[in-house]
C-alpha cells in the first residue's frame, strides 16, 4: 500500500500551487492585460499568493474560485473582502462563499453599477 508521509502531501501542494499561479499569469497576462501591465512576473506572482492565502481563509478552495478572486482584487485590493458589504454578501446565511462569489462576478460584468444600489 502506497503511504503519503504529510511532508510529501506538503510538497505536492506547493508544486500544484506554483504550476496555478503560472496558469493564472498567462490567463491575466492574455486576458488582462491593461490590468497587469505595470506588475512583472515576480510582482504578479506575489500578489496571487497574497490572494491565494486571503481568499482560502475566507472558505473559497477551487482553482476557479480562487481565480475570480485574483480579478476582483486586481481592481480593489487583495482584501476587499474585508469590506463589510463585501463579506455580508459573500458570507450570506445559507449559501456557499464560492457561490456568492461568482454571483458577485456575474453582477459586476452585467451592471457594475447595480452592485452599488
């Protein structure tokens, strides 16, 4: 039976990590550009890590999740989540983060200024 000692677990994650944050500087890098342009390779990495680390204590796992979280902090700050209209809303009674997270995209890409009413 194959064992997995937790520092080798440790060490995959951290390789799955690296190999995201590269996927996710090439989707930025060709979909986002405007955004990242001023940020070098090491800066962007910096900052998805930052978003990484803020987005999985606040419940959101997936890599999508985790995505969108990155292009919402690329217009705010990696914690605009702390905001309180922000958290009420992601943290609603009865709903998963990562579902009212991607609402929260849905709503900003049809009516950016609907989110404000």
């Amino acid at each position: 039976m194959l064992v997995i000692r937790p520092e080798q677990m440790e060490a995959l994650n951290v390789a799955a990590d690296r190999v995201f944050r590269q996927r996710l500087i090439a989707f930025l890098r060709e979909n986002m550009s405007a955004w990242v342009e001023g940020m070098n390779d090491i800066s962007l990495d910096e900052f998805i890590s930052e978003c990484m680390s803020i987005a999985r204590c606040n419940g959101i796992e997936s890599d999508a999740g985790i995505a969108q979280y990155v292009c919402l902090a690329l217009d705010s700050a990696p914690e605009f989540i702390e905001q309180p209209e922000i958290r009420s809303f992601l943290h609603e009674p009865g709903s998963q983060v990562e579902d009212q997270l991607s609402r929260l995209v849905n709503i900003l890409a049809e009516d950016p200024d609907e989110w404000l009413e």
